[in-house]
C-alpha cells in the first residue's frame, strides 16, 4: 500500500467535514504529513516534518495563523473520537486509558482528556479535548544501514532509540521485512510481538504492512505476555518489538536474552545524556546481550544520529 493511500485511509476516520479538506490536498502534501492535531476551539494544525503549519478554511496548508484557519468544537472533536472507536469506546477502554486508540491501517490516534481514577489507577477518559492522528506509512529500505551494519553475517541484539516520531517503529517495521524475506538471501525466523498494532498494522488478522514471509505477528497482547508467547510457542530466532518502557517488558526480554533469542526493540531517549540516565535503558544493556544502541535524529525521521557500544553507555 502506498504512503497516499495510507493518508487517504487515515484522515477517513476524520470529520466528513475534515476528511474532505484532506481527501483534496495534493499528493505531494500528502506525502509530506505526519501528524494532524485537534484541540478544542483551537485551529487545526499539521506536522509535515520539522514543519508547523495550519489549514485555511479553503483547503491549504498555510504557516500564516487567522481566523480563517479551519477550527474544531467540542462536538466535532466527540464526533471524531467516536467514530475512530468504531462508535463502540468501550471497546477501546484500555488503550484509550493508556492515551491511544490504534486504527485501521496501522495509524495512531493520542487521545486526551479528563482522567477517571480510582486508587491511582484511570478508569476512564471522559471529555476528550485533544486528538493527535499520527499518520503510519511504510518505508521500505528504512532499515537498510542499520541491517548493514549489524545482521548481515550475524543476528544481533539492538536498541533502536530516539523521540517520538524519529522513525522508530518505521525501521522495526523494515528490518523485520528484509530479516524475514528473501530480499536479503536469509528467512530467519522473526516473531512481532505488536502490542498497538502498528508495525504489523493487522486487519482481520491480516497484516496491512509487508512483513517479510516468515515472521510470525502477535497484535495487540501485552508485551511481557506476547514476548513469553513467542519463547514458548515460536522458537524465533529474533524478537521485534517497539516501546519497552517497564520492568515487567524488561524482565521478559531478559527471559528471551537469557534463552539464547535476539532482540530489536525501541525505547523512547530524546539525546545521549537521556540514554545514560533512563533505568530502563541500563537495565538492559546490563544484561551484557545488546551489542548497540541506535540513536536517531530528532531532526532528521529515520536518520541515524549516532551509533554506541553497549559499554560506552553503562559503568
């Protein structure tokens, strides 16, 4: 599937009234977006790239701010909320408590509102205010440079680091492809454990993005119970997943490393100083099994800004 009919898919579970502004724009605009932002009586905004820029109510992208940039009220943004939910929230109460709902295609909605807690824990998000639509699109050859460098001759374990919307998830989603494929001259067996459903993108339990032909995906179960189902059902040579972020996802990736199975993972690291700093990050690098840690632009989506040695980030 190409990157315009991504977009085109993506802005449906829109407004009809912000679908059609969208559906009219230029593939070249198209290509260039990543983010459509909604907040309550405040203008629409996109990100397109290092770029901010607002849509006129005649259908342009446009960085001059006026009243004449398009706008949404409370009832379109609970409109929008709930028609990406399938008009069934509850359905998405757990993702929606975690601040996301994932949609068709592999695409990403943030969702935030007022929380609903009980004992700390939310229970609830009611009065949603804001929506951030991240637009998924495949890259093939994303991960070429990093496949390169470190599986061409042997299966490695990385950490793919970087700020939200570097390119992360578009890189696992390629080195899985070209891992699993005949691209490269290998089929090693990839397991997917894709906890939002946006690597595999999986509709009906087919996946939207190409994956290569022997990788097995796992959509939507929790991380530390996909990975352990993977170990015990799977014999992957290579676990892919995206987003570790807690001691109980740490603890299994351990279990994975400590069987003998590689792993490619992302976690969120704005900058160096952030590597050497996040627990989680020493957590795993003190296991002694990753061999580098990938660190991406927060200029440049998908670029590599440096390369680490395990051991020039931990004591």
């Amino acid at each position: 599937m190409d990157n315009i009919k991504r977009f085109d898919i993506a802005v449906q579970s829109l407004s009809q009234r912000l679908s059609a502004v969208f559906m009219l724009l230029g593939n070249e605009e198209k290509e260039k977006i990543r983010e459509i932002r909604l907040r309550t009586q405040k203008p629409v905004i996109v990100i397109t790239g290092n770029e901010t820029k607002f849509v006129s109510k005649s259908g342009r992208l446009t960085e001059v701010f006026s009243e004449l940039n398009l706008k949404t009220d409370e009832n379109e943004i609970n409109e929008i909320f709930r028609r990406m939910c399938g008009y069934s929230v509850h359905s998405f109460t757990d993702a929606i408590n975690q601040g996301y709902v994932t949609l068709a295609g592999g695409h990403r909605a943030g969702v935030a509102g007022t929380a609903v807690s009980d004992n700390g824990k939310i229970t609830a998000v009611r009065d949603i205010c804001c929506i951030n639509l991240r637009i998924a699109r495949e890259i093939k050859g994303a991960a070429d440079d990093i496949y390169k460098l470190f599986f061409m001759n042997d299966i490695s374990s990385v950490i793919i680091a970087g700020p939200p919307s570097s390119g992360k998830t578009t890189i696992l989603r390629d080195l899985a492809r070209q891992l699993s494929g005949f691209e490269r001259g290998r089929l090693i067996k990839t397991f997917i454990c894709d906890e939002r459903g946006e690597i595999g993108a999986c509709v009906s339990g087919i996946s939207q993005n190409d994956l290569g032909i022997n990788s097995d995906l796992l959509s939507c179960y929790p991380k530390e119970q996909g990975i352990l189902i993977g170990l015990r059902s799977f014999s992957p040579d290579i676990i892919i997943c995206d987003e570790i972020a807690t001691d109980a996802e740490a603890s299994a990736v351990e279990s994975g490393l400590n069987s003998g199975v590689s792993f490619a993972l992302s976690v969120h690291a704005k900058d160096e100083k952030d590597l050497r700093v996040k627990p989680i990050v020493r957590r795993l690098l003190k296991s002694g099994s990753f061999q580098h840690v990938i660190l991406l632009s927060s200029k440049d989506i998908g670029k590599t800004e440096k390369v680490f040695k395990a051991g020039e980030l931990v004591d």
